[in-house]
C-alpha cells in the first residue's frame, strides 16, 4: 500500500514539475552591459569559485562570443573560463592546441582559463541510463562551486541545435566524454568515434541525459544558470573551423535557470522570425528538423531535466 501511494505521489510530482512554466529573459540588445544585465535579471547570484562556460571557438571564423564581450560578465561573477578538449582533430584536439587556441582568441588577456580536462576526467552520475552509465566530464571541474553556462545558440552539424543543453554536456564533457556521448554509450575512445555515431536519436538522449548530470552535479541545480546569446546564427556550430555564414540577423541574449525552457525558447524565437531580405531561417531549421535537434528538449523534459513551458520576460525599457 506504501509503496503504491509512493509511486502515486511520484506520478503526481513529476505532472506538476512537467506543467509548471519557468522565466526567459530577453533583451534584444547585444552588448556587454545587457550580458550582464540580463546575468542580473535572473537573481541567482554566482558565488564561491565560478566557472564560466564557453567555447573558445575552433577558428576566427566562427561565432564565438568574443573576450571583449564577455569580459565585463566573467568580471562580474568572478569568473575561470572553462571548456574541455574535443574528440576530433583540429585546433583543440590536444591541450597544446587548445592553449595555443585559446591565447590566439584573446580569451588569456581577460580572466583565468582552465582546460577542465587537461590532468584527465572523472565521472559524474546520471539520472537517466537510458544509453549511459555516466557521464564523463573534465576532472577539473570538481574545483568549482558554481557554472555560469554562457552559450552561443546557432546550428550544430551532428546535434542540429546547438543551445545551453549542448554546452553543458558535449561542452563539459572531455574528449573522452565526448566520445561516449557521440556513441549513445558504445565506447569512450575518441580513436573508435566516427565508427560508431549511427544512432542519432540515442546522441541526443545522450545530450540530455550528460547535461542534467552537469545541472545536478551544481547542488542540483540550484548552483548554475544559463545565458544563450542569439547572434552569428549559422547552421554550423563553433566547433566547425570553416561554418557556413549566417543567414538570420542577430536577435538577441536570452536567460533562465531552466535549461530546457531556454533551448525551446531559442528554437521557438527561430521558428518565428518572418523571412525576408535580411533572414533566412529556413537552413537552420532543415537542419534541426533533419537531425531531431529538438528531441534533446524533449528528451530533456521526459528525463526530469525541466519543463518545455516559458513565460517570456523581456529587461529591455
């Protein structure tokens, strides 16, 4: 009888945290002083030692978010750029690379930096073991208290979508990690990577699965936030050196503590932009739609990671 009124509150639990509706906040303004503005709005403030997650970026050529921008908000929260190394060759695939990366980019010229994985990994729990048994994140980042996830939203040529939900967990994820997600689980050596992505509804399960540990490794959530700054949106992600150009004029920075809200309210925002002389959504969306980019949302939601429902806030007078 206990065990069945126990199961009954869980069912009900999970339908309310499944309706209820968190805040987006957006301001169309694309300037240092709205990152940190909208940083503000969100009313969680970050404290102990904080990571600022970002992309350095793979080349010049890609949208990035630039030192200069960000610099003012990593001031703000007394902020360690973090990212992790990739699983594929380029200008990050070692740390050597990655550190001469990210001294090209300017990113050492404006706070710390730190290569989560550069000394190895270590494993963290997943809620869902759907397709893995952990996630597989640099071994840095138990050194931090708090995460700033500071996103660049644009296109993804494996994912589709690349929002908050893919910084958190290909981003946080080292090379190894990397490898595991890409798999659905298969294997964690990057040098079996590409013969093993076929199961791409299981990559993005994944996805959601790797970043709800990320969110509930920061004192369950309660120690994270999320920033993703709408602008250079190509079909292609920061990890891609040479990306196709953007087709859809810069909008603008949206914020929340919810994950999952935020990346359906990137996407939704896309989904709504009137084509014209100065936006072409359709590319992005193709390749979303192509990918199952917005399953990770989904996903994301049927795992516990948080609603789909947003109310939209704008911070702009």
């Amino acid at each position: 009888m206990k065990k069945t009124f126990l199961s009954a509150l869980f069912v009900l639990v999970s339908m309310l945290s499944a309706s209820a509706q968190s805040v987006v906040y957006v301001t169309r303004d694309i300037s240092p002083e709205s990152l940190v503005k909208i940083y503000k709005a969100l009313g969680r403030k970050a404290e102990g030692r904080v990571a600022v997650k970002i992309s350095t970026g793979e080349s010049e050529k890609t949208g990035y978010l630039r030192p200069a921008f960000i610099k003012p908000l990593v001031d703000e929260v007394k902020g360690t750029i973090v990212e992790c190394n990739t699983a594929y060759g380029g200008s990050r695939a070692t740390t050597e690379k990655h550190w001469k990366t990210i001294k090209e980019h300017g990113f050492l010229d404006i706070a710390k930096v730190d290569i989560m994985d550069e000394e190895g990994s270590m494993k963290i729990p997943v809620k869902d073991e759907t397709h893995l048994k952990y996630d597989i994140v640099g071994s840095h980042l138990k050194n931090y208290d708090f995460m700033v996830n500071l996103a660049h939203f644009k296109g993804h040529q494996m994912g589709g979508l690349g929002g908050v939900l893919k910084n958190a967990s290909i981003g946080v994820a080292s090379a190894s990690g990397k490898a595991y997600i890409h798999t659905a689980g298969y294997t964690d050596d990057v040098r079996n990577l590409w013969g093993h992505t076929g199961d791409q509804d299981g990559f993005i399960e994944s996805m959601a699965a790797a970043a709800q540990a990320v969110h509930n490794f920061f004192d369950n959530g309660n120690k994270i936030l999320y920033i993703s700054v709408m602008n250079k949106m190509s079909i292609d992600c920061d990890c891609n050196g040479n990306p196709q150009p953007p087709l859809i004029a810069d909008y603008g920075i949206i914020a929340s503590l919810a994950p999952v809200a935020l990346d359906q309210a990137a996407f939704d925002i896309v989904s709504q932009i009137h084509n014209d002389e100065h936006n072409n959504t359709k590319p992005l969306l193709d390749r979303i739609a192509r990918k199952h980019g917005t399953h990770i949302m989904e996903w994301g939601e049927k795992i516990g990671l948080g609603s789909r429902k947003y109310t939209m806030v704008s911070i702009d007078k």
